[in-house]
C-alpha cells in the first residue's frame, strides 16, 4: 500500500476514533443528549473496522497509526475546538509523521 493510501486510511481511521470519544465526552462534560451515544458507538465499530484494513501486523499498525492519530487529534483541536496550534504543536506532529512513515514503508521481513 503506497504512503498516501496509507495515510488517507490512517487519517479515516483516527476521525473515527476521536469522534467515538468526542461524542461520549460532550455527554459527560457538556451534558449533551445521550443519545449521542449512539453515533458515538457506531463510530467506535467503524474505527476497529477501519483497523483491521491496514496491511501490517497489529502492532505494527498501532505504532504507526500513533503518528497519525496525534497529526489529526491536532487538526481537531484546531477547527473543532478552536485552539490555535504553537510552533511546537507542529513541530510534534511533523516528527510523528516522519515516525508514521518509518514503521509503516520498512521493508519486508528478511530484506
């Protein structure tokens, strides 16, 4: 699977993932309706779904999938709750990508 495939599934992935939390946390903290628990367990289901597409080992996919995740949880924090990011934001992201694509694009085993 090539890196922009990879990292398209990988972003997918971690919207998933955030929005499964996001939800459940606007309940308990801003008191929103539950039924926002539905959407948010639904969204849970498809980000495991989502999991089992990537290529690699599990583990391995966890690993990578991180850089990501954190690349995207920063996005969110910035257009979704409306926090500018610091140099240092980006900088973190930038080095977990660079992390992401290490673990995701090593060569097959015994090369």
């Amino acid at each position: 699977m090539d890196l922009l495939r990879l990292s398209l599934l990988f972003a997918l992935t971690a919207v998933a993932e955030i929005v499964g939390c996001y939800l459940p946390w606007l309940v308990v903290k801003q008191g929103r309706p539950l039924y926002l628990l539905i959407p948010a367990a639904a969204s849970l289901a498809l980000f495991a779904w989502l999991l089992t597409l990537h290529p690699s080992a599990a583990g391995r996919t966890y690993a990578a999938y991180g850089g990501m995740y954190i690349v995207v949880a920063l996005l969110w924090l910035r257009f979704v709750d409306g926090v500018a990011l610091t140099p240092w934001d980006v900088a973190g992201a930038s080095i977990a990508l660079v992390g992401m694509a290490v673990i995701a694009l090593q060569p097959a085993a015994g090369v």
